[in-house]
C-alpha cells in the first residue's frame, strides 16, 4: 500500500507525506535491537538537556505570545517550562527507555499435529498518531512511549506551544538520529493549519492509531471525526458504592481519598452510592463537607445534614472535576449496580465491603475498564499499576482498557515455521 | 448510557431498540457459568435439529424465490440447506459449544508495594454485530461463537435468505432461551429495510463491534462507513516467496498447494516471487501451468516459458481467487521485502528457504498477520490453526489479527483488590 506522494500543499497531501515516511521509518525502527532502541532514547533525553536554551527561549516566546493573548492563567501554566520541567521531560524519556520492550514477546506457541509450528509474537502497531494540547511536555513524553514500543508517531501539538514543541522536537530527533533511529519516526505535522487535524483523524490505513491527549472538546471532536481508531477516554465518571458491609472508618477514608486528593483528574469519584443498610452515612459525608466538598443529593441524602443541595437528574451524568460529589442512597448491591451501568463512563468503579462475596459480585459484575475493592479510584493510574508509564487512559472496549502502557502500542502477528507442509 | 428507546421506526430507532436490549441481555448472559453457556448451546443445536422441517420449508421457498429472481448459480448454492448441510449447522454450533470457555481467563496478575492486588481478567466485548450475505449458516455459526464468548449478537443477514435466517434464527434462540439465555442475546434486525445496515454501522456506542462476512463489496461498504470498529479483512493478496536457498521439490509442491488447493479462498496465493538465484523456476511454473493455473509474468518471468501472459502492473495489487498467478523475478530478500510491503494486504505471506537466518529475518521484517516459513499460505485458517473456529481474518493492526476465534471476542478489565488503601 503506497501513500500519497503528491507534492500538493493540502493538509491531506501533507499528512499524507508524514504517514508515508513515517511507514518507512517504522520499518527500519523495527528493525532495531532492544538495547539500540534504549539507547537512543538516552540519547534523545541527553539532547533535549544540551537543548535546554533553545527549548526555554522557545517556549518563553510561546507564553508571552499567548499571555498576551489572553490565555487563562490555568493553560498557560500547562504552557510554560522551567529548568525542573524540562529536567522532569528528561528524566521521564530516560525512565521510558529503561522499561522493557514490550516487542518480540512471544504471547502463545503451540504445535500441530501436522508440525507446524505456530507462535503469536508483539509486534509495533505502526504510525500512531498524537494529538495534544497545550502541554509542551507531550511532545517527548508520547514520543518516548511511541519509539519504545517500536512505531512512528506523528504528533500534532496546539498552536499556543509552536516554537516549544518544535524546539523539543528539534532536540529530541537531534538524539534519536544519533541513535540510529530515522528522523521520520518522529514527526511534528509541518503546518499550522488546523484542517490539518482533521486530515490526520481521516487516514485510515495510514494512520494506525490517533491517541488524544487534552480537555474534554478535544477528545469529543476526535472521537466524533475519527475514521481511524482512537485510543481515549471521554469522561471519567467514576462511582464509589459503600455496601452494607463496609467498613465506615475505611469508607470515610476512601471515598474522601477518591474525590479530594485531586479532584480534577480522571480517576477522581464523581458519584458516591451508599446503602441504606449502611450506619455510617452521616460521618462519610461530613467528612466530605468539613474538608471542603460540596454535596449533592437526592431527598434522603439531604435529610441526612442540612449542608447537602438537591441533586439534578443531570448531576448523576455529570463529570465535575471539582470539589463536588453527587450522593445517592441505593437499596442494596442490585440498585447500585443498575445505576453504575446506567451512568458509569465505564473508567473507573469501585465498592466499600467487607463482604468478601459482596465484592467479587461487583467486580464480575460492573462493566468498566477498572474495578476496584476497598481502594480509591485514584489509583487509576498507569504508574500506581507498576506499568512504568502511560499514555492515556481507554474506556472503549477493544484493543486496550484502562491505563494504557507500553503494551497497548503494540499488537501481534503470527509466525508460521514449517518443513514444506501443504493443506490437504 | 441509556440507548435510544424511542418508539419511532426510523430504522436508528430500530437498531437502536434491538441494541439497548442486547446490551441488557448480555449483562445477564455475562453471569452464566461457563457449563451453562456450553449446555445453552448445546439445547440451540438440538433445537435446529428439532425444526429442521421448518427451516428446510422456508429455505425452499427462499431459494425458489431466489432462482425465479435470477440470483447465480453460485450464491443459489450458498443459500441452499438440505439435511445435511442443516446436520452440519447443528454440529458446527455442538463444536462451538465443545470449546473451552475464554472468558475469565486471569491474563495476568500482581501485587503492588502498598498491597493493592491487580489482575487482568477477560471479559466479552459486549454487543456484537454480524453483517452477511446469502449463506443462511452464519446466522447459526456466528451468534454460537457470539454467545460461547459471552457476548450479545444482531444479525442482519442477506434479503435472499430472510426466511432461512428467521427460521434459524427462532430454532436456535429457542434453544437458547430454553438453556436460561435471554432471546435478546441473538437478534435479527426486525426490518428488511437496508438502511438498518447502516444504522448499525453507525451505531458506535451501541454495537461494540461489526464483523461482515461476505464478499469483497460488502466488506468494503462496511469499512468504509462505518463508526463502530469493524474486524474483517477486504483483501487476502497473498504472497509465496522462493529463496535461492529453497528445496526446489518443496518449492514447487507448497507453491501449487499454496495457489491451486482452492483458488478462491482468501489465504491462496496471488503473487508469486523467485529468487533469481533460485535454480527451480522453470519446474515450479510448468507445475503451476500444467496443473491449470494461468501464469502472468514480467518479461524476465516470461522468457522462461512462453505460456506465460504479460502482467499489468495492476496484477501486482489483485486478488485473482481463481487459478491465475503473477509471478515476478526478485534479486534477494530485501527486494522480495521491498515487494511485499508494498503490494500485500497484510493477510498472509510466505517465503520458501532452507536457510534459517533469511527464514528468520522475513518473519521478522513482513509485517503481516500472518508470517510463514516453508508452509503453504492455505494454512491461514482458524481450525488449521487450532483455534476450533473462527469467526473470520483480520488484517487490522488492532485487537485482534489473522484468524479470529473466541478470544478475539473477548476483551479484559482490570480488578483492583485492596484492604482500604488511599493514594498519597
């Protein structure tokens, strides 16, 4: 399959271009041994140190620029780098390429009858394709995972963070290519134009996976536009059930942990279901009210403290990212499940019991990528899975679920050994 | 997420009714053991057994429709049943049913420093949709290996086969129900109007995944429109590749099985590269010729035996499915590589060698489904592979690829024990 080599200055062409040389440079990149790919990831981390003026003075241009603009003080935060933010990319390339190669890992084997010998290998996926917002850090962050798995990768960065992104990209090929590894394996998409994102979401076949990483609109418009498969998350509306049976000093400590440790992240409750049969209701919520949450209930939550707001029927859709809890009260484990599976965004989902069979019910039971027994859904996280790093978080049913690591890059292909055997 | 209950009959609404109650079902499915799934498909064959009357009266009347209509003898002898091929169906599904159960498998399993214990357990993919044409079997074959795995199944078979497939249908989920599984595990889509297709193509949160099964035009349409992921390969151009080192015997004995067993499956081979080095060329192609089987060539090709016919440069890129063959001289493996990377669809290729460095590096360096050394490419299938059935090839980089049995049907989650662990 041959992409398209037109030398017209469409998006289309241009994208176009970058997936062809990319689908080049994959093949030499998988070619490469596990200490060559290591190796040269050292080196991208070392460039991108010895780059550190380059990348500042860029990215100083980029945050005046977009201040003066008007960015919110919130994105031009996400905006800006300072000598530990560039150490802290470094430092994250550096612990990417001492993971282990996923690649060449041999998932199954068998023998026939016939002798043929059969065996499922990992492969790379390909030419994955990256589309981020206004973190600069993306840009070698996603690169690091994408080489380490063995593909090319093909990053689309927002237009406030142009000269950071290119600066850190400058850097980071600078050492991949001093490590033997093709300039084409990682790619900024060399135009602004925005249709240019649109031309990567329509590549199917040449593209092999979009991943986006940003707010809520982004991930939404990727999802909507996608032709090629799309590695996301939309919403993590994640549920705490306390159970009958739970503890209530350890559900007062968990379902606090799950919402106000930090909650503006993807793993953090947005639902708290408690059992009628449960006696501690008051204490958990107070807890939650006094360390700064605002609660919202149905009528017999709010009967329970007088600081509790009615809930709207949006509220049990709603993923708030905020100090705020929906509450509701559930007859036993069946309604909590119903409503679980009515509202869940299928991320993250987890029960209080010290019911032993209670929590193996919830845990076939509930649907989502992470279910979870008497722990906060703040564990929801590749590094807290021990998977070294992540590249997102997928609450789709296929290919890969929950936090997406080095694995979810690649994919398997079958290799046959035989001794000249024909199908009879 | 609550699907669409609308009471309209757009055939969105239609789909979107049939979806959310396969969504319901499966979660009731999803909680059978793994004897009750196998005993439910046990009672779905004997109850196709039981009506085989029925099933064959409305076959017959199906395909008198079918032959006044003026449908081809080939796809007439697709649609048509008889006892035997109906004792077939029966037994396809006891096979089914026979094959040890995926789901629950623990793929792996750790536990954190703080005590957390993780497994990766697999779990069905959810609602399923099969899109297929004349051959009424698939309705039985299909919705098996759909509910072997746990999943829910909507079925939108060919027009020419609507009586067939309601007929099949019933027997079969009369069985089901019988064995404790609801009916809305396997549903017909209740409208011949074709526009349901592509309600379910678009169906993306509603159908997890689509699956065609037909020919090259269905499969098109299906991965060009839909939304919802789609498993299947379009086009099987196969490719065999005689190394110098090869056996010349075992050469040309896996080339004419690899092209000439059966000509129109999608594992045969389409293309045909030799080493110019290669010393048995001549002997291979009279094979291939006097077996049948029509030979195009590049000039170079063409000077060895003057039946051979002049290849267009577009029989590089053409599934034949019929005993023709291209055939191009190569100088080495990196042009055979070269080759097949730009020509092959990413189904199945083969190299013939006695030289187990270049064996090892094509299986390496082909980036195919499907990679095989010294075998024929007509090996590409499920059963030959063991799998005790497949539900099709999948030459997609994702989820699954090459034969697509139970397992492909499956996808995981991740279960999170803890003791009431909070993240710091």
């Amino acid at each position: 399959m041959q992409a398209g080599l037109s030398s017209a200055n469409t998006p289309e062409a241009i994208v176009g271009r970058c997936a062809a040389a990319a689908r080049a440079a994959q093949h030499h990149l998988a070619q490469l041994s596990d200490p060559q790919k290591a190796a040269a990831l050292h080196r991208a981390a070392a460039s991108l140190r010895d780059s550190a003026g380059a990348i500042l003075a860029a990215n100083a241009k980029d945050s005046a620029e977009s201040e003066r603009g008007g960015l919110s003080p919130a994105m031009l935060d996400r905006l800006r780098l300072d000598d530990a933010r560039l150490d802290g990319i470094a430092l994250a390339v550096e612990a990417v390429a001492d993971l282990p190669d996923p690649v060449g890992e041999i998932l199954e084997k068998s023998e026939r009858p016939n002798g043929l010998e059969l065996s499922r290998v990992r492969v790379p996926i390909g030419v994955l394709g990256i589309i981020y917002e206004s973190r600069p850090n993306v840009t070698a962050d996603a690169a690091a995972l994408c080489i380490r798995a063995g593909n090319a990768v093909i990053l689309r960065g927002g237009s406030e963070a142009v000269r950071s992104n290119a600066a850190i990209h400058h850097a980071f090929v600078t050492g991949l290519v001093a490590g033997g590894v093709p300039a084409a394996a990682v790619q900024l998409v060399p135009t602004q134009d925005r249709a240019a994102v649109g031309a990567m979401l329509a590549a199917a076949g040449q593209i092999d996976m979009i991943i986006p990483r940003g707010g809520k609109g982004l991930v939404a418009r990727v999802q909507q536009d996608a032709r090629v498969p799309v590695l996301a998350h939309l919403d993590g509306i994640c549920h705490t059930y306390i159970h009958s049976a739970a503890d209530p000093a350890m559900a007062g400590e968990v379902a606090f942990n799950a919402k106000m440790r930090r909650p503006g992240i993807c793993g953090a409750m947005e639902s708290l279901l408690i059992d009628t049969q449960f006696g501690g209701a008051h204490g958990v919520l107070e807890r939650l009210i006094e360390g700064g949450c605002a609660v919202r209930g149905d009528a017999r939550v709010m009967a329970i403290d007088s600081r509790i707001a009615p809930a709207q029927s949006s509220d049990w859709d709603t993923e708030y990212l905020e100090p705020i809890v929906s509450v509701r009260l559930v007859d036993g484990l069946d309604e909590a499940l119903a409503h679980i599976a009515d509202h869940s965004s299928g991320h993250t989902d987890a029960i209080i019991t010290d019911d032993a069979d209670v929590a193996e019910k919830f845990l076939n039971r509930v649907d989502s990528a992470i279910v979870m027994v008497n722990a906060s859904s703040q564990f929801a996280d590749g590094g807290e899975f021990g998977l070294g790093a992540e590249i997102g978080i997928a609450t789709g049913r296929l290919h890969a679920r929950g936090p997406v690591a080095l694995e979810g890059l690649t994919t398997y292909k079958w290799c046959v050994r035989g001794t000249g055997q024909v199908r009879p």
